[in-house]
C-alpha cells in the first residue's frame, strides 16, 4: 500500500503549474487533496477533473497574503476531513528586474507572497500538527535560494528566506513533524508571465527553453510525502540535466 494514500493534502497555488500537477499525481495515489488559490474557477475544474478521475479533491479560494485567509483555509480542511497530514506551501511570483528599475510594487508583492506566505501556512498548520503529533510541511523553494543572478536578486532574497524557514522548522519541531524544502530549477508554469520588465522577460524565455515539466517537481513532491513517518527528506534539488545553474 502507498504511504499516500489516505493522507489528507493541502496545496496552495494549485491552480496551475507545480501545484495543478502535485494535486493530480497525489490524487491518482489515493490522498484527499485540498486545493487553494486565488483563482477559484481554475480550482473548481480542476477540482471536478479530478474527482471525475475517482479520485478526492475539495477546493477553496486563498489568498495565501492574507493570515486570516491561510487559516481560514486550514481551518476548512481540518472541520472536513478531522486531521491534516501535508501542507505543500507553494504559491508564489516571480516578477523579475533589475534593482535599478524600481519596481518596488513588485518587490513588495514578492516579499508578501513568497515569504508572508510560508510564514502563513506554518502559522495556520502548525499548532494542529503539533496537537496530533504529526504531520509534514513542504515549502516551494528554488534554485535561486542558492545563487543569486542579475535581475532576479529581491526573488532569490525571497527563496534564500524560505530555505532559511523551513531549516529553522525543521529543527524546532524535530521529532513528529517532517519539514521538507524542495527547490526547482527552470520549470513549466505561468510564473513568467508575471514579469513586467521586458529585458528579463527575454532572458527569461530564453531560460526556460530547457524547462522542466511540472509533473517532475510533482514527483519529487510525492517522493517526499511517500516515505515512512521516520524518514524526512530534508532538501531537494531538481533541475534539467542540461542546466548550468
């Protein structure tokens, strides 16, 4: 039997991208997924997509900014379902530029969506795994928590936060709850079109010509999730194999 099966997941941003593709292969393993996003119709379909499949899934809008939301979100799953077993804190932006461009709008939003929201989903899961004793947090890093590149240094400032995070909450929770930092490297998702400044849009496109499919960071996810409760997988890397960074 799959140690999936039967769990209870949350995804934030499980919209698109890295989270639509952990929901279905989580799905297609037996867990109860519990979807959260802004937008609600992407959720709904993919939410019906599933269950159509046979397998369990529940949405409802988040906006993983906001704290009350987040645990608004949590809160849902627990009174539906009695228990949380993964909270997969995914959503985030990635509106690159240069420092010199000033788009402090967009730093602001990175900072509120990349770092707040973590933070949001610790604080909303925490205190109720801790009173089961047990359970597994999964943050979305990236390989800019690791190295630093031109135009994209208020994200990678965000990542290195997460990656920062989540070691911090793996050895403060130490013993029952699991806490597993998953950075990708260039993947497929709709994170790029968020970018405004034009220059980094092209070295962007030109990037993501080697992009990873979102159901590889999926299955690096359900790698995670499936080992024994005395397992935790700490950090992971994946990248495509012909990328130099």
């Amino acid at each position: 039997m799959s140690n999936i099966s039967g769990k209870i997941i949350l995804i934030t941003g499980a919209s698109s991208g890295i989270g639509e593709a952990t929901a279905r292969l989580l799905a297609a393993q037996g867990a109860t997924v519990v979807l959260g996003a802004r937008r609600l119709e992407r959720l709904e379909s993919l939410a019906a997509s599933i269950n159509e499949a046979g397998g369990i899934a529940v949405c409802r809008a988040l906006d993983v900014t906001r704290r009350e939301d987040t645990q608004a979100f949590v809160d849902f799953a627990e009174q539906r379902f009695g228990r949380i077993d993964v909270i997969i804190n995914n959503a985030g932006v990635m509106p690159l530029s240069k420092l010199d461009a000033l788009k402090i709008d967009e730093w602001d939003r990175m900072i509120d969506v990349n770092i707040r929201g973590v933070l949001h989903g610790i604080a909303a899961g925490l205190p109720l795994m801790q009173r089961q004793r047990s359970g597994q947090f999964i943050n979305i890093a990236s390989i800019g928590a690791y190295a630093v590149s031109p135009t994209a240094a208020v994200y990678c400032a965000t990542k290195y936060a997460v990656r920062a995070i989540s070691e911090g909450l793996r050895q403060e929770v130490g013993g029952d709850i699991r806490v597993t930092l998953i950075s990708p490297g260039v993947t497929e998702s709709e994170l790029a079109d968020s970018i405004s400044d034009e220059g980094a849009r092209a070295v962007m496109n030109d990037f993501r010509r080697i992009a990873l499919p979102a159901e590889a960071i999926a299955r690096a996810i359900v790698y995670a999730v499936e080992q024994p409760a005395d397992v935790d997988v700490s950090e992971l890397v994946v990248r495509p194999t012909a990328s130099p960074y």
